[in-house]
C-alpha cells in the first residue's frame, strides 16, 4: 500500500530461507572481520607493554608513569590508522602495579582536531566516584578468565560518557595479571559499521555479548544496550538462531518465523 514502510521486522524469513542464511554470512563476516582487526591492535598493546613490563622487572624495580610513556608512540599510531573507528587506546595498569601512583590509565583518545590527546583522570578516590575501574566489565573479564572480551554498551563514565563498546585482553608479567590492554569504539561508530549488514537480513537480527547485552540491532524489538535473557532456552525451543562471530565474542542472534 502506498505510504507505508517495509521494515526488516515486517519481513522475518525461515532459518532455512537463502536469502536470509546468505545476509546473515554477511553481518557475521562483517562483524567478525572489523572487531578481529581492532583485536589486532589490542593485541599488538598486549605485546608492547608485556615486553616493557618484563624489562623492568628485570632491572630490579617495579615500573612507573614514565615507563608506561614509552606506549604513547604505538597507541597514537593505532588512533592514526582506525581513524572514525577507535575512540580510544591504551593499557590500564591494575591497582598497585605502579611504584609511583596507586592507578593508572596511559589511555589515549583523539582530540577535537584528530590528533591523538592523553586522556587524564581523575582517579583519587576522594574526589571522583569513578576512580576505581576494577568493577567495570571491560576489566573484570580479562582479569577473571584470562582471555580476550567485549564488553558494552555502556556509558562510559570514566572517560567520555558516551555509550561505548571496549575490547580488552588481559596483560600478563611471569603469570601474573597486570592490567588489561583495551580500545574503545563510540556504539554509534558501531552502528553506523554493522548497521547496513544487520538491515540487510530479512528478519529481526542482533549482537549479543556473552552477558546478553545487545551491541547493535535492526529491530525495535532488542535496542542496543537492552538485555536479552535466555536466549539457549530460545534457541532449543526453536525461536530463534544463534550465529557465532568466528572467535569475536559476540553472538548474532536471529528470529525464525
């Protein structure tokens, strides 16, 4: 009928239809592809202050402020090279690591002309109720199982209040935890990634973290941030598919009609 819009919601298709099995190879790929490459960077943070923090434990002393400098050229190099994507980069020192402060983040973000800025913090507990960051998912994660995650979206209080997703991967020296090693991306460069793929299936389709947290969405039906509970129990009863992002810990989920 003239006038009205067709939506992806209003075209849900069977799992076993082509055309959606075909777009949702697509969104997989797609998500899977861009957050391996972030990884990639994360990563190479991984190796970087791995490798600085070994150094120093090999001097004979605990590390410092000035140490964690020597990153400031490779994570300005990883804002420089994900331009419009990676809002920020860095390493996040756990409490008592630093022979100088009790905290520290060497995070860095780009500024208001691109060029990549330190992100300073207030981190003394006596004057910013967000000075301890072990709560946070981005950190807890890491720390707890030893391998990479994706946590978000959630404001990000402690740094820009913007609704943001963080990929992090824990920093380990001689087996012990030292911090995590991270990037942010804005929800809305996300969105604005995925989004396409996501409109492409013919049916109501989004991203899920291990805790259900929704990342991004092309139905009203789960908007980004919201939480969506017992999905497994969904998909044995046949609801709903659960498509795997390669080794991404996100989850596309897809309604069957």
């Amino acid at each position: 009928m003239a006038g009205s819009a067709v939506t992806a919601d209003d075209r849900v298709a069977p799992g076993e239809d082509t055309t959606t099995g075909d777009a949702v190879a697509e969104a997989v790929d797609r998500v899977g592809g861009m957050l391996e490459g972030i990884f990639t960077t994360v990563r190479e943070t991984v190796g970087r202050t791995g490798a600085l923090l070994d150094a120093v434990a090999a001097a004979g002393r605990r590390p410092t402020r000035t140490d964690l400098a020597r990153l400031q050229p490779l994570l300005r190099g990883q804002l420089a090279r994900h331009t419009g994507l990676v809002s920020g980069s860095g390493f996040v020192a756990a409490p008592g690591l630093l022979a100088d402060v009790p905290a520290w983040l060497e995070w860095w973000q780009p500024g208001p002309d691109g060029r990549a800025v330190p992100m300073l913090l207030d981190l003394d507990p006596t004057t910013s109720a967000y000075s301890d960051y072990t709560h946070w998912d981005w950190y807890t994660l890491p720390r707890g199982t030893g391998r990479r995650a994706v946590s978000g979206p959630y404001v990000d209080y402690l740094c820009t209040d913007e609704y943001t997703l963080t990929l992090a991967a824990p920093v380990l020296v001689a087996g012990a935890f030292a911090g995590v090693a991270a990037a942010d991306v804005y929800l809305r460069h996300f969105e604005d990634a995925v989004g396409p793929a996501l409109r492409r299936i013919p049916a109501p389709a989004y991203l899920v973290n291990p805790r259900g947290r929704v990342a991004a969405s092309n139905s009203a039906l789960r908007l980004a941030g919201s939480l969506a509970r017992d999905l497994d129990v969904a998909a044995a009863r046949g609801e709903l598919l659960l498509h795997p992002c390669g080794e991404i810990p996100l989850t596309l989920v897809t309604h069957r009609s």
